[in-house]
C-alpha cells in the first residue's frame, strides 16, 4: 500500500466517482466526524458524485440517502440501492431479490439467529437489526465487549454451513442469502443510475475502505484507498489497497479528500 500523498495530478484529474464504506472509514469510535461532511460536500461542488458502499441497514440508508450530501448508496452489502430523487421528492428503492424472497430468506435467517446465539458466547444480534430488510448483522464488538477471533470465524462458518454468504466487517458479521454483494450492486447501481459502464467506473471511480469485507472492492478498482485502520486487518485482507492514508476512519477520508482536491 502506497501513501495517498504520492496520488498523480493525472490520477487526480480522473477521479468523477468516490465510492465509500461508512463504519470505521468514514465514522470514527463509532462517530461522524463534521469534516467527513465538509469533504463529502467539497467533492460534490467540484463534480464528484458521492456514492456509499455499506453494510449499514436499509433504514439508515433512507435517512442517508435523503439527508447526506450523496447521489445515492449501496447498502445490506448489495441487497439494494437507494437513491432520493430531490426533483421529484421521491425515494427510488432497487432490490436484488423480491419482497416474497426477502420474506422466505428472513425465515432462514431468524433460525441462523438463534442457532448462532446459542452457540457463540457474548455475541449478539447488532441493534440496527430491526431496520434490515435482507440480512443478519451479528455483533462482535459494535455494543458489545470484543469477541476472539476463533468466535468470529465460527459466526461465519455457521453461516456458511447454512448456503448463506458471510463477511466481517470492522463490527460485524453480516449474513445473508443471494449471489451479490457490494460490487455486484455497485455496478447495477452505476449502470441503472449513472448510465455509467464497469469500464468507466473502472477508470473514473476510487472507492474508499477499512476492512475484509471492502476487498471485493479493493480487488476491482484500480484506484482503491485505505483509510489508517486498515493495518489491523492486515493479516485478514485477500486483496489490499492500492493507497493508504495517515490518519484513521472520518479523518483519514478527509485527509484523501484534501490531497483529491489539491
């Protein structure tokens, strides 16, 4: 991984999209700071459409999607796209799968649930649970004391003895069943929303990550970023990013922000 201070003024100048995860990138000890705003608003008066790639729940993503300075997000790790439409004061919701899926799926998933909890001590259902629409995100250390590592590998082997995908984020196990995930939904996003091929999201995007479940993402784009805290994961990455930041989680996006601009 490259210092992001040694990003080209060619590289510079071809960045249209920043695609971004939330939790630990753009949060930092669980918090937003103002200066993730402040770059977020900064790329869109510049032209750079904002676009966030997040496990976070569908309920968040409506707030989100109507009340942040974004074109638009990913969220569930691809279950959806939402995007508010300010012209028509109308919220345009894309799923992958249909509400009679998402129903038989949620099924499946309140069994993982309980078989999940009863055999992996101190982990807990994640309290945004209520406002997921496609998976199951089960708590490692968001509201709870830190799990071992052997804990969160058996969260995830469970899943996947179930035909459920799993991926770890910096808080979570998220679960669920279908064959997408965060980039699959990006592209559908991109093509559907943005009337923007892979090729060109390819060229023209930087996405923007912390964790294991960003390498999908990382292993796709060219221009891909880590912000600080990507060390800790280090020896759990399939795929690194290509640039690294100084400073951690909001501050490190700020800071890559600041030298896109500059």
């Amino acid at each position: 991984m490259k210092p992001f201070s040694r990003f080209s003024a060619a590289e510079k100048r071809s960045i249209r999209f920043v695609l971004t995860d939330i939790d630990d990138t753009l949060t930092i000890g669980g918090r937003l700071p103002a200066a993730v705003f402040a770059a977020m608003e900064a790329l869109q008066e510049r032209g750079i459409r904002v676009v966030p790639i997040t496990g976070r729940p569908a309920g968040w993503c409506d707030h989100i999607a109507r009340m942040w300075p974004v074109d638009g997000l990913v969220g569930e790790n691809g279950a959806f796209y939402f995007r508010y439409d300010l012209e028509r004061r109308r919220m345009v919701r894309r799923y992958w799968k249909d509400e009679n899926q998402r129903r038989k799926d949620r099924a499946r998933l309140e069994a993982l649930r309980d078989r999940i909890l009863a055999e992996v001590p101190g982990c807990r259902v994640s309290a945004d649970q209520a406002y997921r629409e496609a998976d199951l995100a089960i708590d490692f250390c968001e509201d709870v004391p830190p799990l071992p590592r052997s804990a969160v590998d058996r969260i995830v082997a469970i899943f996947k003895e179930a035909g459920a995908r799993a991926k770890i984020s910096s808080i979570h196990v998220n679960g669920w069943f279908g064959d997408y995930d965060k980039l699959a939904m990006t592209r559908v996003f991109f093509q559907e929303v943005m009337d923007t091929g892979a090729d060109t999201l390819r060229r023209h995007g930087l996405f923007v990550g912390d964790s294991p479940n960003d390498c999908p993402m990382f292993d796709w784009f060219p221009h891909s970023v880590g912000v600080a805290n990507i060390h800790d994961f280090r020896d759990d990455l399939s795929t690194e990013p290509a640039w690294v930041t100084t400073a951690e989680g909001g501050y490190g996006f700020a800071e890559m922000v600041e030298i896109l601009l500059s």
